[in-house]
C-alpha cells in the first residue's frame, strides 16, 4: 500500500455501504462506483474547498446558528421550515471544515454562548466531516449537512422540562422524547424542498442494525447509510457535547463508546469514523 500517495481511487460494483467501507477500509481516499461514477471522475481531482468560496469558521457556525434558530422557531408555531435558508449554510460550513478539520468547528461551537443548539452544531459538524473524509462529492456533503441540521427539530416540540431533565428519565418520559424523530418526518415530509434521504436520516437516526433502536425497530440492510452515518454523528456529538450537568467526554474516549457498540453500529464506518473521532 502506499501510504505516501496522497489519493487512492477504489472502483467498485455494488455501491452498497459495505463494499465502500470496506474500500476506505482497505485504504481508499475516494470511492467511485464502476457503471457510473467513471464519467465523473475528473471532479474527483477538484477539493471541495476549491469548488466552495472560502470562509472563516467563526462566520459558518454563527449563519447556521441564525438559520437553526429560524429553523426551530418556525417548526414549532406549525410553519414551514425555510430549507434554502439552512442550505445557505452549507458551502461555508463544507469549506471551514475542509480547511480546517473539526476540531477548529467543535472549539467554536463550544466557546459560543448559544447552548440551545450546540447539539445539532456539534453534529452537523461532525456528520460533514465524516463526509469529507470519505471523499464524498458536494452535492452528497450538502445532503448530510441539511440531514444533521433538521435531524432533532422534532425535539421543538418536546416539552423542555422533559428535554432538559437532568439524571434518569421516567419510561412515560423517555417515551415522549422517543417521539422526535416522527414528529420531525410527518412535517418534514410535506415539505417538498426536504430530499427523501433527509427525511430517512431525520426518521431513522436512532435505528441501531440489531433492532434496539427506535421509532421503527429496523435492523440491518433495512437501515440506509445515510441513517447509519447520522447515528454515529449523533452519538459522538452527544457523547463530546457539554451540558450544564455534564462534562464533555473527550473525544478518544467517546471513539471507545462508539467501538464498543459491536452490535449496533457498523464496524467498516466505525473504522472510517476513526480520522474525523481522533485525528482530523
Ligand atoms: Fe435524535
Ligand atoms: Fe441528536
């Protein structure tokens, strides 16, 4: 293998999750798939960065922040969820993390005042950079940007005083928090500029492949790999996230959480989840 080569293409013919993990597992940079991808391979050899104008990362998370509180306060009087405003957000957010990695984004958020939506920062962050460090194309690091910044919006209609009640919660409790994901996707839905894969990520993000998970108990090949990427976001952003009765995890320990959940998450995207947990 060599690891001083700075890309390495993989083709592959069944562009299934596990044949690309294991691609990147083997030591792919990019992925194409071999009926399809071949004629857009010249993109392959533009960063990201030089398709999306530059940014600073300090400008990225307080645009989203502005978009996320329009977001969550139009989603919770029953309006319409302006969804080209939270995809303005998008290219500066792809293009701070592509220059910097996420630990420059995770230091921001973290510094910011606005505790209300770290979580979905944190995550939106997290998920992109996932993205990014799979070689995904723009259009699909766009995708999981508006997936990871609508993933809990459901939760505005979730009373606070369950939301945020610190230590364990009652069975009746827990049961309504459980409701955010369907809450999300019933208006979500109706929503014709919110893409298919979003509504499957919003839905779906607390699936888990041995059928623990909720809303709608799927397991393995029934669960998509957008959801499994959200999941996986989701949780690490939680697990990192700082709360006023809770410390954040640092990050290696938080890649243990996650390797340790064998049944549950997929180990190739675990794996490849490595460089976004430890490194980038
Ligand atoms: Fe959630
Ligand atoms: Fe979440």
């Amino acid at each position: 293998m060599h690891r001083d080569v700075e890309r390495r293409f993989f083709v592959i013919d069944d562009l299934s999750h596990l044949a690309s993990a294991q691609a990147y597992a083997l030591g792919a940079t990019h992925v194409l798939m071999a009926d399809r991808s071949l004629s857009a391979l010249p993109t392959f050899f533009i960063q990201p960065s030089s398709l999306i104008a530059e940014g600073s990362i300090e400008e990225a998370v307080l645009g989203s922040i502005q978009e996320l509180k329009n977001a969550t306060m139009a989603f919770a009087s029953g309006g319409e969820v302006d969804v080209a405003s939270l995809e303005s957000c998008a290219d500066p957010t792809i293009s701070a993390l592509t220059q910097n990695g996420i630990s420059g984004w995770l230091d921001v958020v973290r510094g910011h005042h606005e505790a209300t939506y770290q979580h979905a920062l944190l995550v939106t962050g997290v998920l992109v950079d996932f993205g990014i460090s799979l070689g995904l194309r723009p259009a699909d690091l766009r995708t999981l940007h508006l997936a990871a910044m609508l993933h809990d919006i459901g939760k505005a209609k979730i009373p606070i005083g369950i939301l945020d009640k610190p230590g364990r919660l009652a069975d009746t409790e827990r049961a309504i928090i459980e409701l955010h994901p369907v809450i999300a996707f019933e208006a979500l839905k109706r929503n014709s500029r919110v893409p298919p894969e979003v509504l499957d990520a919003v839905r779906h993000h607390h699936e888990y492949l041995d059928g623990t998970g909720y809303p709608d108990r799927l397991s393995g090949a029934q669960i998509s790999d957008i959801a499994r990427m959200t999941t996986i976001a989701d949780i690490f952003g939680a697990l990192i996230e700082e709360r006023q009765y809770k410390a954040a995890m640092p990050r290696e320990q938080a890649y243990g959480v996650l390797r340790q959940m064998t049944t549950r998450l997929e180990g190739a995207l675990v794996g490849a989840f490595e460089a976004v947990a430890l490194e980038r």
